[in-house]
C-alpha cells in the first residue's frame, strides 16, 4: 500500500496483522520524513502509529466517532483518511490544520487544541445517540496527561454513573509534554492490575488493559472485547511518545515533541535562530537572574518546556512547581501561596490561562492576591491556529478588579517588567508577551524604570497619536517616520501598562484635540482600544476622535503570525492610512 | 457557656467531651433561632456542628490553619471565634458575611463564594509554611460535591505526589445543594474500607475514616491521628445535611439548603412572596412548556433547585442531566451533544459560568456549536456578595465571536427569549436572566416578535435615549416619564440583544446627534456600553455623545440589590440627572 493512494480507512479490513505491522512502520518513516521539513509534532504522532491503526481497523469511521482528544496526535488518522498528500501543508495558511479539523474530513469528528475535553464531548455524543436511537461507538482517546486535567475527571465521574456506551481509549505514555506529574501516574503505572480494574468497576467503568500500544493484534483483540461490552469502557494502552525515532527515544524532553523542522537523523532542528532570543527565554533568564538574590516560586501547568524553565528547574528544583496540565489548580496554588505570603511567579499560555478563569476572576483578583503572571503567547500564535490565538486575555482580564496589566515592546522592558511584577505587592499584576523573537529597544533614551500606569512618549507629534503595546510598537514607529516623510507629524506612545491607562497622558492629548489610534492584536470588541474609548465618554471627551485597528469578531485560523497581521489589518500600509484618515477627519471636525 | 459569650475557640481546650455535646446542641438551637429570622444556609452548618467543635477542640486557629471550602458552612466557626452577636446582621450590608471573610476574624483564612478551591489554596499554604520553616497544620474541609469538581482532583493528585504535610477533611452528606452526583460516590459509600485505603496509598495519602460527624470523641481521636502523619492525610467525616432539624431531616431537597427566614418548628418559608415569580421560574416553565412539543436536554450543573428544575426533572427525567458541581463538563457536555445534532439548554449562575469559559471559548464559539445558555442571577446577587455578583458575564462573553447575548425586562420577554434560544440553531446564544421577581411588560404594545439584533423602541424621544436591557428599563422608563413633565423628551430604548447591537437604531440615533446614555447592571470595562461607544468610534461618530451608567471597576460587597443599584448609581435619580448633563452637553456641543 503506497501512503499516497490512501483514501479511507476502508482498506484496513482487508489487512492482515503483519500487513498491519508493515504499515505502520511505512507511516512512521513518511512522518519522519515530512515533519523534518514542515515541523510538527512527531513524538506524540509516532507514539500512536499502531493505535490509530488498529481503531481504524475494528471501528467504522465516521459511523463510529473517533473523538481524539488535543488533536495533534492525529496525524496518523489523517493519513489513514486521505490526506497524507496535504503534509507539505501542514499547519500553513490554506494547508492542513496540526489539530482535528472537522472542515478537512468527515472523519474528524471534534476539535481540540486544548487538552481533557474529548470523555465530556463523547459523552455528549453518546446521549445523543441514544436519545435519537442511532447505532454506533464513540470513542474517546485520551492522554494520560490530558486524563488529571480537572474537567476530564469530571467527565469520567459523570460517564460511570451515566451507564452509558462510551469507549475511553487512555493513551499511556507517561507525559504531558514534560514527564507526567501528580499522584494518578502512580496509580496507573502500578503492577497491581486487579486493583485498578476493581476501581474502576466500582465507579461503573469497565477496565480493560494494560494493552501494548506498539502491538496491533493485542490492540485488535482489545478493541473487539471493548465493543461487546454494554457499559462505559476504559482502555489502558501503553505507549512511547518518540516510539521508533532513535533521536526522541534518546532525548525524549527535547526532542519528543516537537514542533520545528529538523534533521531526520540526529533529531538537531534545522532552522532554529539563534541570534535572538524569545520572549519566554527572556522572562526565564530574568527569572534565573532574580532568583540570585530574592526567594520565588515558578509554578508551571506542564509548561516546563514552552515556558524555557528546564534551566530555571535545574538550577531550583525547589523553587518550581509543575502541576501537570492543570491550570484551575495552578492559579488558586498560586493564590494559596500568595496569600500564605509566599511570592508566586506563574507563566501560563494565554488561551491556558482562559482554563483558570474563574481562579482569576474569584480566587486572585477578590482577595487582591499579589500573584504575578507571565501570560505566554499572547496575541497570534501562527501556525496552531485559532484555539492556540492569546487574543481574549485582555479583554477578560482588564474588566476585573485589581488587576494590572503590562506588555513589553522588546527584550529589555520584558526584563523590567517580569522584575516589576516580582518586586510589585499590591495585588495581582501580569505581564503578557508573545511567542516569537525580542525586538531591540527602539527608544532614544534608556527605560529607567516603571510606573504604574505610565506610559512613555516614544516620538512627539502633533496630527495624531498612535498608543499601542507590545512588538506592533516597531511598526508604529516605522509608520511614523514613514509619515514624516510625508510632512505628517505622528506621536508615539508606548502604552506598556494597558490597565490602568495613563490617564494624565491621555488627557493632555485630549485637550490638546490630538487624534488618536490604537493598536492591538488583541480582540477589538472590549480590548485595550475600547478602555481609551471608555475614558474619553467619562470624562467629557465626547468630541475626541479615537480610531482603533486590532482582531474583528471572528476566530482567527492558521497562518504566519504576520499573515494573520495582515489579516486583520495590522501592518504599516493600514496603521499609515488610518493616521492619514484621523488627520482629515480632524481638519473636518 | 453561653454562646453569647463566646470570645475565641480557646475554651474548647478545657471542656471535654460531653460538654463539648452540650455545646453542639446549644449552637444547634441558636442557629435554627437565628436564621428562622434571617435566612441563611442552616441545613449545611447543622451538619457541621460537632465537626468544627472538634476541629476547633484539637487545632489552634490561626496558627493551624483551617480553610474551608465555599464558605457557607462555617456559621458554627463564626460563633466559635466570637461571631455569635454579629448573626441577626448575617448576609446584610455592613453585617457579617455569609461566608469566610478574612475581614471579620484573624480565624478566617481564605474566602470561597465557589465550591472546590479549598485543597489547590490548603497546598499553597503548605508550601510556604515548608518554605519559611514555619509550623502548624494546614486543614482544607471540603465537602463530597465539592470534590468532585475538576479543581479538587487536580489538587489531590498534586497533594498525593507532593507529600506535603495538609491535612483534608471530607464532609460527605452525599449533597452537593442537590443530592450527589457522579461515580464516586460509590466509592465513597463503598463499605470496603480496606480498599479505598489502599486506593488512598496508592496516589500517595494516608486515608483515615470513615468517621461518625456528629460523634464528637470519634472525631478528637481521629485529628489527634492526623497531626501525627507526616505525609498528607485524607480523613473521610460522615455527616447528615440538617442534622438534628427535623423539618430538614425529613425534606432535605427542599429545607436542607436554606435561605429564606422560615418558621423554625416546621422550617415553612415566612417570607415568601407567591404573588410574582422569578426569572428562573419563568426560565423553567417555558422549558416545561417547550417540552410538550420538542425534545430538547436541559443540563444542570448541581442546580436542580436554584435553577428550579424540580418539576422539569419529575416530568421529563431523561431529558434533564445533573453533573453534579462540574461546570467545565457541563459547558462542553452541551458542546458535544450539539455537535452530534442534539438540542441543549444549559442554565448557569453566571459566576459559576466563569469556571466553564475555556469551554466556551474553546469548545462552544470556536466550533460554533448551537448551545443554548441561560445565565441566571445575571446582576447582582444581594445577600451572597462579591463571589456571586453576576456582574462580569458580558464583557466576558460579547469578545467572543459567534456569541448571541440577550437580556429580558420582563416575564412576557423571558418566555420569548427562552423558546427563540431553543429555536434559533446557528450557533451559541445565551440569555442572560437576573434574581428576583419577574416584572410585567412596559411597552404599548404587546411583543410580536424577537429578531437578532433588533432592538425596541419603547419610548419615543428627541432630546435623548436611554438604552438599557433586563430589569432596570423599568427605572430607565420611570426617569423618561419624570423627565418628561419637566419638558424634557427622552427616548428609552429596550436593547434585549446585548449583542449583536441594532445597528439601523444605532445609525439613526447618531445621524440625529442624540445624546445616548447606556445603563447596565454590569462592569463597565468591556460592557455594553462599551460596545456602544465602539460603534460609534467605529463608523466616524466621533462627536457623538455617550455617557455609561454601570459597575466600577471595584468588588461590590453584601446588600439588597437596590443598596448595591444605588452603591453603583443605578437609581433613577442618577438616571436624571446624567440625562440632563446629556442634553446640557449637547446644547454647549
């Protein structure tokens, strides 16, 4: 069977065991192959080879429903449904999306970037199924990292008692990105299996396993028992994240899971820059550096990786706390702490953080807790796509009480500011940065130091202001000078605390009849441009002329970060025209 | 002892243990006295009554730390730590909070309104006490539906792996406001004890129980036990919700929560007023009514009362699914059953939607899913305070692409907007619905009709409009009619979809340059009014004048909803007044 000629799983039923086998080990090479050259992530893909062979083989899909849980494991189940010649595509603007995509097939089913959705989703799915009295199975396949995360122990609560025909599918390999954490690992990776399979009896869950994940006539026989049985079943299978790959099953940390393109032998990335660091490497060196002279505590929702701490750990295995993909848990830890005392420091992916809104919102900001937060992947996050996009968090975050809210322009204020949220004890403060490299200060002067709701005139001028924050500040200065060019004199404000605003800023361009424009790549509809808004209406401002460029009211799918710039209108050519609009409405004012 | 004179748990120390039996009975009298007057959550804190004697008896607040888990069962603790004279002001303003507020006593540690934050907040204690080198115990008491919520087991399996020395007390009356839900309550009130120890072992904990709750000895030698393990102790207390109350013990669904003042030999409610219903009971008879027509699910998640589900539930037990406390698994239950075609109604107190928002993010508007939200106790929620003020849900919500929002003013309105929600089948829509009684219809004529984004005019005018939503039209209406007799024509405008706005009505109010004055029960950063000035910057309605009337950027505490209304402006006389600065703004414009 040539990879490329597969259509539809169908095929699979004609297939014998060692025909099975030989497969799977072709898969593994045509994904070893093409994700050097995309990226991707391999490990977790690699690890599921067999797996998603043999549940194609027994169930019928999309009759019987794969619901996979965060879908970048499924890589081999888009193979197996057609689309393996989108691979040069992968994760592109147009291409192939890196998660479940229900516009790309009918065999995918739910989409996931988030982890622990898919036991509640398949439930969902079950009861429909048999309140309409359709056949079929619904099988959820699950991590072992993605099972401690709160809600998908809720669902599993829920599913024993429900009696309902749901297969759980708990993809073992013993990581959440980083090794798995917590007290469950224990559980599932003991030897005494009549102890695991009496407690799930006794929470209503048929158990089945522990299955080899890398051994398809095992998964074959499991998957045929799982569909006789006429209650929730739960599949214990062992896998290896990397299986397969020498360079991952060495170097499973930094080399398991992936996402950049590689050398297909040794495993070393092919296109790493590294003549500029990133923002998170950033926070973490100065996290490293404070931690010199002051005592802090790092909390981490499996983000040891993605947040650049494996220094930080190794250098203070006591100072670092990773709560395995846990994010309610980690916010009110961090408050528990805060209000013990204790200074926190709690880097957490923007869209991760929404997971521990509540935590925020009723743990942290009502008890005016002095927990710091380093908001990761803040604004696009490119290539995984719309559940990945940190582009709510200001809009969530600025309405609640006590919290301030920052966002660094380059490498140095990044460096300010995460020793500003440390030294700060007033109550909750973040600062948000985005994925991809530092920017170099583009200020005259050297920062001196922060304030509170200061915000700094990078570039006078007197048509119109741009207030903005974070890297676009780089094309607001280039469109100014642009402009300047052109006779227009455009000022420049960097608005690094985007709550609270800079309110005697604000109100010397207001009286002075200054236009303004803000910039965001950050939802428009309640976002840091709307609080302008908000103050000028309150405080007599009526007449002011505020024009705001940022993310429309649709979600945002996969692309460079630049394209879906451009996409929403973030680029010097729109900053230029909305600057050269506000100086002609003002002259019609 | 007399309860009056109780200044601090420190006498506990000297009585034994059939004093100590006497008391529990004398602080059961005084709060079945007390609360008869005032309201309040008897049934939880008669379970609770020998439980925290012990606990106070053996621990020594503060320096043990005694954290519970949503604060509503510590009225026992109140009186312990010299709280007793503060009962007849219990859940009034400036009175005594009806749960932990670290405000009132050096006894109360951590603040809780929601349920299963207590052992994330219990280890983070831990933990810095560790750190610091500091001693004492840490106590988390948390009951059976508590920790079923996601949260809770994040945190056990964190505890299990840490071995940090936290002590946890499980109150299981097998209730979480409704009875319990969820497979382990099997496993909970599975007699095997040998193997829920084991079970306990194994994630790293030693589990101690079950222990009688109302056997005041058994308890001592239990947390005598406790402070001599070293590693986390799990101690399982079994209780009865109302114990010792016999109008409780014989109807606990409907007299084992509480609130309202009730006559305290046959726990009848005293105050009720059957003359109007609320909102959730309009919410639930449409639902009721619907149902004889169309099948449709209803998820609740653990408020078959509140919601007012009793009768829907008797009626159409397959159609209405309890989960329990677990809002994540509830938000993306419905997700997953709108995904395989089926139709859902969730109703959500909107602060407990909060824990649902990365399921509503990421499950619900990123996938368009058509679930039906209805959002109770929408606006403030007088006696409960800050933790259940429902004052943040639409800025949360209208950043979110795909999100309808509506809001009803009246009965007639709420009864349409709960079918049009069912009916309309594009994609998530929610009504958002306060506490409190239904109000009739205000306008002329009767509603015909509702249309996506289409507002009312309800009143016609010229020299400004009020647009507001829900409840408060009324006042919006009252002041229209006040001001009109003083010569002054203002518009009030029913703007029942908080989102999308009625953008012909929005156009034709800039175009006549009338001055608009938005009013919500609601933060204002991000909130509706917001929106309105978005627009109006949006579309070159720069010298329009807005003024927004709504919630500061501050918690609001405990009152009656018209004390927190006039707290945050929202009286008619506030409404005059900033309508006339419009029309003076508009003459000097």
């Amino acid at each position: 069977m040539e990879i490329s000629s597969i259509e539809s799983p169908a095929f699979l039923k004609e297939l014998d065991v060692e025909q099975l086998e030989n497969l799977a080990s072709e898969i593994r090479s045509f994904l070893i192959g093409q994700l050097s050259k995309t990226g991707g992530h391999l490990g977790s893909n690699l690890g599921v080879c067999e797996l998603t062979i043999a549940l194609h083989k027994i169930y019928n899909s999309p009759e019987d429903q794969l619901i996979w849980d965060i879908g970048h494991q499924t890589y081999v189940h888009k193979i197996l449904t057609g689309r393996s010649s989108m691979f040069p595509f992968l994760r592109k603007k147009s291409g192939m999306s890196g998660f479940i995509h229900r516009g790309e097939s009918v065999h995918d089913i739910w989409e996931a970037g988030h982890s622990s959705t898919s036991l509640s989703a398949a439930l969902g799915h079950a009861i429909v199924r048999d309140n309409t009295g359709r056949s079929g199975h619904v099988i959820a396949i699950i991590g072992d990292g993605a099972l401690t995360g709160g809600m998908a122990m809720e669902a599993l609560n829920h599913l024993g008692d429900s009696g309902r025909k749901v297969t759980v599918v708990l993809n073992d390999n013993g990581m959440s990105i980083s090794p798995n954490i917590g007290a469950l690992k224990n559980f599932f990776a003991d030897d005494d299996l009549h102890f695991r399979k009496t407690f799930f009896e006794k929470i209503g869950i048929h158990y089945l396993g522990p299955v080899n994940g890398h051994c398809i006539s095992e998964l074959i026989d499991c998957f045929q028992e799982a569909k006789l049985t006429d209650s929730p079943v739960f599949i214990h299978v062992r896998t290896e994240k990397g299986k397969g790959w020498l360079p991952a099953e060495n170097d499973l940390l930094s080399k398991g899971h992936g996402v950049a393109p590689y050398d297909p032998y040794t495993g070393e990335p092919t296109t790493t820059d590294i003549t500029l660091k990133d923002y998170s490497q950033t926070v973490a060196d100065a996290l490293l550096d404070i931690a010199e002279t002051n005592f802090f505590t790092v909390i981490t929702p499996a983000m040891i990786v993605g947040s650049r701490l494996v220094e930080f750990g190794d250098r203070y295995p006591d100072r670092l706390i990773d709560t395995g993909i846990a994010e309610q848990h980690a916010v009110t830890l961090a408050a528990g702490m805060a209000n013990a005392g204790g200074k926190v420091f709690l880097p957490i992916y923007s869209t991760f953080l929404q997971r521990g809104y509540d935590q925020v919102v009723h743990d942290v900001c009502r008890q005016n807790l002095n927990v710091a937060f380093g908001i990761d992947r803040a604004g696009f996050s490119g290539a995984d796509g719309d559940s990945h996009h940190g582009v709510f968090d200001i809009a969530f975050l600025r309405s609640l009480p006590n919290m301030i809210l920052m966002m660094p322009s380059c490498e140095v204020e990044c460096n300010m500011m995460t020793r500003f949220a440390l030294e700060y004890s007033e109550g909750p403060i973040a600062l948000r940065y985005p994925r991809g490299k530092v920017d170099d200060w583009l200020g005259v002067e050297p920062i001196k130091k922060l304030e509170i709701g200061k915000w700094q005139v990078l570039k006078n001028g007197t048509d119109a202001a741009i207030i903005t924050f974070g890297p676009i500040l780089r094309k607001a200065m280039n469109t100014a000078e642009s402009l300047a060019e052109c006779g227009l004199s455009i000022m420049v404000i960097n608005a690094r605390f985007i709550k609270p605003l800079d309110e005697a800023l604000l109100e010397s361009l207001f009286k002075q009849q200054i236009p303004i424009l803000t910039l965001e790549e950050s939802v428009l509809a309640g976002g840091f441009g709307s609080s302008v808004l908000e103050y000028a209406a309150d405080h007599g401002y009526s007449g002011s002329i505020i024009r705001r460029l940022g993310l429309d009211d649709i979600f945002y799918g996969i692309g460079s970060d630049e394209e879906l710039r451009t996409a929403a209108g973030l680029t010097e050519n729109v900053i230029a025209e909305q600057c050269t609009r506000l100086v002609l409405e003002r002259e019609h004012a």
